[in-house]
C-alpha cells in the first residue's frame, strides 16, 4: 500500500468537490 495520507487526502479533496458541486448542479437545474 503507497501512503495512506495521499490516499486520503485524494478521498478529502473528492468529497468536497462533490459537496461543492451539488449548489451548481442545482442552481443550473432551476
């Protein structure tokens, strides 16, 4: 297994582009 840190830190960095992306998907969807 390569370092965990990076491995989280990909998972962190993706969950919060997903949370950031939801806003935009709904407010071009109105």
């Amino acid at each position: 297994m390569s370092n965990p840190i990076i491995h989280l830190e990909e998972i962190r960095k993706s969950y919060f582009m997903g949370k950031h992306e939801l806003p935009v998907l709904k407010g071009l969807s109105l």
